[in-house]
DNA sequence: GAATGAAAACTTACACCGCTAGTTTATGAG
DNA sequence: CTCATAAACTAGCGGTGTAAGTTTTCATTC
C-alpha cells in the first residue's frame, strides 16, 4: 500500500489507541507493532507521525496529566487548592495506572506536566510560602500521590492466604486486601492527604504567618 | 562447555551482578545476555538457577528491601519507629534507584517485603491503632517513600533554562533544580514526612487515646 | 565400584522487539 | 505541470526472553 488518499494515522488517533491498550493489556504490551494493527496499518508506519516509541508513551502521558485541574489555585486558598490538586491528580492517575510508571519518571519536557508544576508552585509561592519550601512542597506532593496510583497497595499482596499465615502473623487477612482494593487505596491515600495537610498547614502558621507578622508593614 | 567441574554460577552472584548492572545502566539495560556475559557464561544458562527473568528482579528486589530497618517497632514508640523506618526505607531505594520502579509494584511473594510489611503493620496495631488505620498508615508511608524514590523528582526536570523561559513564567529557575537534586528530594522528604507524622500524630491523639479512655479499664 | 539420574553448562532456534533504509504513490504548493 | 513532501509499504538488522535438546560432571544408590 503506498501513500492513502485520507491519511490512515494521526497522531492524535496514535495516542488514543495507545492508551487504549495500555490500561487493557498493561505497559508491557504495548509494541509498535501491536499498536500499529490496531490501527490497521504496519509497524514502521507510525514513525511517520512519532520519531520513537518514547515519544508515542510522552504524548500519552501527557493526555493523562492533562485531566489534572490546577485550578483551584487560582480561585482558593492555598491548602484548599492543594487538596483539590492531590485528588484530581490522584484521579487522573488511577484511571490509567499503567501508565504511571512511565509518567512518575518526571516531567520532563511534557507540556501538560511542565504547566502543571507551574501552576502549583506558583501557586504556592503567590500564598506566602518562601521558594525552596514551594518546591519541596510540590514535591512531596507529587511523591504521594504517585506513590499510591503506582502499583496498588491492596493489589501488590498475593490472593493467597496460605503465604502469609506460615511466616506473617500479622498478615493474616492480607490476601483480602485485594477484595478490597478499591476502598483501601482510598482510605490510606485520604488518610495521608489529610495528614500530609494538616502537618503543612501548622507548618505554615509556624513560618510564614510568624514571618508577616514581623515585618513593619505584615 | 559442559557441566563444569565447580558451577560457575550461583544465585546469590547472579542477584549480586544483576544488582550491579541495573545500578550502573539502568533496569531497561539489564538483559539476560548482558548479565549472562557479565558472569563470563552464555544467555540461557542462567535458567538453571532461575525459572524466569522475572524471577530474578524479585531476587534483585527482595535484597534491596531487605535492608530496611524495622526494629524500631519493637523498641521505640510508633510515631518514632514510622520516622525511623521511613528514612531506612527510603535509603534503601535510594542507593539503588533503578530498580524503584519494579519494586514499587508491590511485595508479590517477597519474602523482605512480606516481613517489613508484617513488621509494621503488628508495630502499629500493638500501639493501638485500629487495623484498619493501621493498613492505611503502613500503605500512605509507602506510597510517600515509593514515590519520592522513584524518578527523583530534581532529576526529572530537564536541564534547558530555554524550555522554561517562554511557556512557564514560574519555572524559571528549574533547570537549575537538576544540581541541587540530593538536596531537593531530600528537603522535600524532610518536609513531607514531617508533615505527615505530624498529621499522623494528632489523629492518635483525636481518635485512638480518646476512646481508650471512654473504656472502663483504659 | 558400577549404574543412574539430576545438575549445569552449552548450542540452536523461535517469535517478538524497536527501528532504519529504501520503495511507491498521492497530495499540495509553486 | 512540476516536484518536493508525506504517508503508507517491504525487507531486514541486531537485540530480547526463553524453549529445546546436548554433553559432561556430580551425587546418590544398588
């Protein structure tokens, strides 16, 4: 078949079907060749639309942070808008966690990820918080919520209770975590949203609003 | 070659040269054929010592896991023994970053990750936690210490001042984050898991103290 | 001490991988 | 109308995990 009359790929068709077969079959299987029949075409013929196959995992890692809202930190406060941010971010992640490994690496030059970081440091820095601690604050963020979208905790344990009840006393009801895995992700990441929060914002009364307050006009 | 007379292999120096390799080129360098010639022997005669590559990534895993140290749990108070083993753990996946992203899978069958799971969990439900709060504390820290090992978050930004110039009028100075990486993902650690425990603490106080003094005997 | 079976190296080979090179034809710009 | 470019193709390279079968040695059993 030489050069369609209607171009058969776009790139935007490319990254959809990506992520298709990503959150069905796992990073793993995601070939050039697999994603090239599912497009109805052969495999060297998406090097006309993506340079390398990283390129092709980029784009779709960006559409996936794209559905982050950042927004809040142009509308509320700082610890609001922060919240708001962990459990968009977070939702973002879960509904295609295949590709979190791939996208936890960094933003690298991604667009939607590099406007992202923006916005919430930012966003931080505008509230009051001095740079260096904006930053670490976005980070540890970041650490958390890509943490508990990568791997599911209740997942990573075995469904098979004759493991844990030979050597792991305490494990006893692990291999039913995964029953309910949904609830436990949830539970420990509102949990440590809350805390993680909590701990910030005594930190922020502690530091910057001690700070204001001792300048002549705070 | 046949059989030799001594075998040159053993699991322990294929897991110790696995290990090695993933250090120094990464875990998408680690090859059968690569590690195999490493241990000056050919591809396939590593499948005499283990039954899949896989096999051998949990190996490589399980050693990184297992020195992280839990025994705070039985010596110190919880809050303590959670900051103690936070850090371990997170220089136990920092020494080794590479292998991060496939460790933070999960425990699966790994005997180290089975027993510091154990461990903490049976640490916190002997402080009095509720198991349940206990699954979820155990889960946030790892999602917190996961996270910040995997793709430091410094690193992750490009070295390019021109990247961040144009488009992201906050980011001006990340390229510089890139030297200062250790310093960053540490502070951040630093600040985050304080946060968290801090959090953490204060839930006890309001949730676990409180009704263990509404009990008869408490 | 001979026989035997498992162990541990080997070679060969398969199906798949990312990607390059070169070919063919349709498109759109001048 | 010309022609460079775009977008598909086929062929193929070097690499991957691993299965299959071979050879020799070691450890055990009669």
């Amino acid at each position: 078949m030489p050069r369609p009359r209607r171009p058969l790929l776009t790139r935007d068709r490319i990254v959809e079907t990506a992520l298709a077969l990503i959150d069905a079959d796992g990073l793993g299987a995601l070939s050039t060749r697999r994603l090239a029949a599912a497009l109805g075409v052969q495999g060297p013929s998406l090097y006309n639309h993506f340079a390398t196959k990283d390129e092709i995992l980029d784009a779709v890692a960006d559409t996936v942070t794209g559905a982050v809202d950042t927004s809040g930190f142009a509308s509320r406060d700082w610890l609001a808008a922060l919240r708001d941010w962990a459990w968009s971010y977070r939702r973002a992640l879960t509904a295609h966690p295949n590709i979190v490994p791939y996208l936890a690496q960094g933003p690298g030059r991604r667009p939607a990820a590099l406007a992202m970081a923006d916005a919430v440091y930012g966003g931080l820095v505008r509230a009051g918080w001095p740079p260096a601690r904006a930053t670490h604050i976005g980070a540890a963020l970041r650490y958390f919520v890509a943490g508990s979208a990568l791997g599911s905790f209740a997942r990573g344990f075995v469904e098979d209770p004759e493991l844990y009840a030979a050597h792991y006393p305490h494990l006893r009801q692990a291999h039913r975590l995964a029953e309910h895995q949904q609830s436990v992700d949830e539970g420990a990441f509102a949990l440590g949203l809350d805390a993680l929060l909590h701990g910030l914002a005594a930190e922020y009364t502690r530091t910057v609003e001690t700070v204001e307050s001792a300048r002549p006009n705070g």
